[in-house]
C-alpha cells in the first residue's frame, strides 16, 4: 500500500520536473494546452480542449462533489452509505455553489481555494501528528500491520488499478501552468512551485496514509469509505471524525473551486486559436468571467454526480488526462530537436532518462487498465478521439485570431 503511493509520487515527481522546464520555456496561458500545441500541433491541442470540455471538468467536479457530499454527512454524524441520495444532493448542490462563486467573480472563487486549501493541509498535518502520537494508545501501532493474501496471477492489473487511485490524489501537481500567463517571473516561479509543491504532496500523502496504517488494521481500512473520519474516530471518538470530516468537506469544496477557476483559461486560450465555439469562451457582461463554459460544467458534473460512482468517475479522470500529460512531456524532447533557440530557465534534471521514465509509466497504466477494464476504459479513448472528425468539420481551417473580449 504505501509502495503505491511511492511509487506514484516518484512517477508524479517525474512529471514535476519535466513541466517546469515546459512552463518556463511556454509561461503561456492554457498550459498544457499550449505545450501540446508548440509540440505535436494543432490537432493534439484540440484533443485536450474537447477532452476538457466532454470528460475532464465533468469527471473532476463529479469526484470531488461526492467526497464534499459524503464527509458532510459524517461530519453530521451520518453514514454516507446509509444516507447515499443525501450525498448525491449535497454533491449536486456543491457543484452549483462553485460554479456560482466563480460566475461571480475570479477574486471570490480564488479566496475560497486559497483559505480551504490552508485547512486542507492543516488537517492532514494534524491527523498525522494525532496518529503518531496517540495512535499506539487506542490499540494502533506498527506491529499490527498484515500482508493480505492475494492471487499472484492478478496482482499487476491489481498495483495497476491501485496506481491509478492514487494519480488521482496526486493529479493537479501542474494545474498552476493553466494560469501561467497570470505569473510574476514565471520562468523563475513556475518550475519552483510546481516542484516544491509536488515534494510537498506526495510527503503528506505517504505520512497520511502512514498514519492510517499505525491507527487502524488493514482489513479496516479497506472497508472504510472514509479512512480519514475513521482514523481520528479511533484515537478521539466522535469530536475527532466531525473535525476531520468537516474539514475535507472543506478541501473537497476548495477543489470544487480550483477546477473552476482553473479550466476556463483552457478555453480561453483555444478561444484566441480558433478552436473553440465562441459562446463557450463568452464573458458575462458584469462579473466578467466565463459564465456559459463554467454553466456547462456544472451541468455536466451534477449528471454524472446522480450517475455515476467516485470509483467509475476518478479512473475516467486520470485515463483521460494522463495521457495527455505524457504527450506534453514527450513535446520536450521535439522542442529540443525543432526549437533549440527556446530560451530554457530550467532544464529538466535527469534529462532524458526522467522524462522518460514518466512517459513509460503513464503507457504501462494505461495497458494494464485496456486489459483489465476493456470496456470503460475503450469508451473513454472513444469519446476523446470523437474529437478528431469535430476539428476537421469545424476548426481546421481558421486561423489563429487573438479576441481580447475573451479575457
């Protein structure tokens, strides 16, 4: 288990390293979009547009608004198990309570991101000084912990689909590159944020989940819905779950807000491209934000929220995204060849053996999942791939066109 999350913090880092040089060498607003632009073309940029707008924000928001839904309950003192249509409403209502602090204006979307995230950390760093400290009184302790037994022949699609859970904790370590246009000295800032924050997510991650292990057996954390609540229950009862759970409500209804703030900048940028339909990237005349593609998502999340599982939404997440994510490091190897000018801040450490190894990974889970998920993960692929006859009927043939309205 916490090989796991090693390992995909290594793969993680991996990423971190590679897009800092691609954010200091293309600060542009858009940031994927823009490496894969600069790198493989209009088309591949296009891809991950379409696969923002029909997968990637509706999953996102979808995932995050069922974890905001369930630890309110428990927070209340509810079995989110018991009380599933009560989450799912809570879910819903979370995703238009974002959606209408973002309509409303950037500053107000960002203050909430910036104070939940605070107490995101904060209650993290307390569960796991909590665990450490109290952990062994309450019947927890190293020595309790148990390998399970499990089939040999299916234990790589098992540390596959594993592996897949946790680059949805870790996924977001690059967002910040969306807004790269919007950064003071970004060839300086933006490969020391993105690095530092990467190193700082996957330490908490791993002493979280460390924690868990001291307090709780495996069987019980692999039973629990919410291992969190679960582990500050054991060490402090009642008042310990309701602290915690409220708190990741908290975060989960900060992410909720940084998706929004985050990927309208996407549609901005292929907006000024012409590769986009321009209602989408329309800004409302008051707040002067994106008010009909942040509409959109709202709406598209809230479906998939009443339809579908955490599970089933956070693995269409990262199989959708992370290909994408390796595409734009490969990019660093055809800018190297096609733009050796490109004035480079930062070079990517352990060149080219990370990028690499970052790129190989991302294609191994992917493997694994068309293997032991052929179907969901084939439709998927499918419905990103939709894309491709969308571009040539409608946008292979403008022209790039810069519309200031947009921003």
């Amino acid at each position: 288990m916490i090989g796991i999350w090693l390992v995909g913090g290594l793969i993680t880092l991996c990423g971190a390293l590679s897009f800092a040089e691609l954010a200091a060498a293309l600060p542009q607003t858009g940031g994927f979009y823009a490496y894969l632009r600069e790198g493989w073309g209009r088309p591949a940029a296009f891809l991950f547009g379409w696969s923002q707008l029909v997968i990637l924000r509706a999953s996102a928001l979808g995932g995050v608004a069922i974890v905001f839904g369930e630890y309110f309950l428990r927070s209340l003192g509810l079995d989110p198990v018991t009380h599933v249509i009560a989450a799912r409403a809570l879910a819903a209502a979370a995703i238009a309570g974002a959606a209408a602090t973002n309509i409303v204006g950037v500053g107000l979307g960002a203050g909430v991101v910036n104070i939940s995230s605070t107490a995101k950390f904060l209650a993290l760093g307390g569960l796991i000084a909590a665990a450490m400290a109290f952990g062994g009184a309450h019947g927890g302790g190293f020595d309790h912990w148990t390998i399970a037994s499990a089939d040999p022949n299916g234990a790589t699609g098992s540390l596959g689909l594993a592996l897949v859970s946790a680059l949805w904790a870790y996924d977001g370590f690059a967002d910040l590159s969306f807004a790269a246009g919007e950064v003071r000295n970004p060839q300086r800032n933006l490969p020391l944020a993105i690095i530092g924050g990467t190193l700082a997510l996957v330490t908490v991650y791993v002493l979280a989940n460390l924690a868990y292990l001291y307090v709780l057996p495996l069987d019980r954390i692999r039973q629990s819905p919410l291992v969190a609540a679960d582990t500050m229950m054991a060490i402090f009862g009642r008042t310990g779950a309701v602290l915690v759970s409220s708190l990741v409500a908290m975060s989960a209804f900060s992410s909720l807000n940084g998706i929004m703030l985050s990927s309208p900048r996407v549609f901005f940028a292929m907006a000024e491209d012409g590769l986009l339909f321009a209602p989408l990237a329309r800004v409302h005349g008051r707040f002067k934000t994106p008010h009909l593609a942040i509409l959109l998502a709202a709406l598209l999340g809230t479906s998939l929220v009443l339809s579908q599982t955490f599970e089933t939404l956070s693995n269409t997440f990262v199989l959708a995204i992370w290909p994408f994510y390796a595409l734009s490091v490969a990019a660093i190897y055809r800018l190297r060849r096609t733009q050796p000018a490109l004035a480079r801040p930062y070079r990517v450490t352990g060149y080219p053996i990370v990028p690499a190894l970052f790129i190989l990974a991302v294609v191994w889970f992917v493997a694994n999942a068309l293997v032991t998920a052929p179907v969901s993960t084939g439709l998927t692929f499918l419905l990103i791939l939709a894309g491709l006859p969308v571009y040539r009927l409608c946008f292979a043939g403008t022209r790039t066109g810069r519309r200031t309205s947009s921003r």
